[in-house]
C-alpha cells in the first residue's frame, strides 16, 4: 500500500496521495509556488497509521499551486407567494487547484 494522509482545509476533509490533483477552498497563495498544510488528521507510509488528536504532531502535505478555477454556479432564488416579490442571486466560489509533492 503506498503512502496517503487525511488533511483538513476549508472546513472539508480529503484523503490525498503524493501525485493527487485536489481541488479545495482558495488560498492566498501565487499560482507556480507551493504550500505546506500542517492540518493532518492522519497519515499512513503505507504500514503503519498515526491518527492525531485533532491533528498529527509535525506531519505536513506540500501542495504545488497550479492556479484559482471558478466552481460551478450555484443560484439562489427566493419568492413569497401571492405578493410578486422575487429574489435571485447567482455566486460562483473560488477554488485553488494544487497537485500534492510530498507528505511527511
């Protein structure tokens, strides 16, 4: 079995192997350079497991930053019956697309 760890960003989690292209909430940072998350609920080197509590002492994911998509749209609409009264808003969140590098 090879190497994966279960990291937290945006409030969601994802399981992710080194190579893994992962699309998660944006971050601030430039499309080229890289990122460490060091919110790791679990990681595994293929044979054994360390679960943290909440997260993992010292372990880290290293992200290459590939650039920032736009999600799919989502629309709200809101309507009170019988009064004519209608509301929509359309809003499309920002994702950042990185490809894992390592995880240690």
């Amino acid at each position: 079995m090879e190497a994966y760890a279960v990291l937290e960003t945006g409030g969601k989690q994802l399981l992710v192997k080194v190579g893994d292209r992962i699309e998660i909430e944006k971050l601030s940072v430039e499309a080229g350079s890289e990122a460490v998350l060091d919110t790791v609920l679990a990681v595994s080197d293929g044979t054994t497991l360390k679960v943290g509590a909440p997260y993992v002492e010292g372990a880290k994911v290293t992200l290459a930053i590939d650039g920032i998509v736009k999600g799919k749209k989502v629309v709200n609409f809101k309507a009170k019956r019988r009064k004519g009264s209608r509301r929509k808003v359309g809003h499309r969140q920002q994702h950042t697309v990185a490809t894992v590098k390592a995880i240690s």
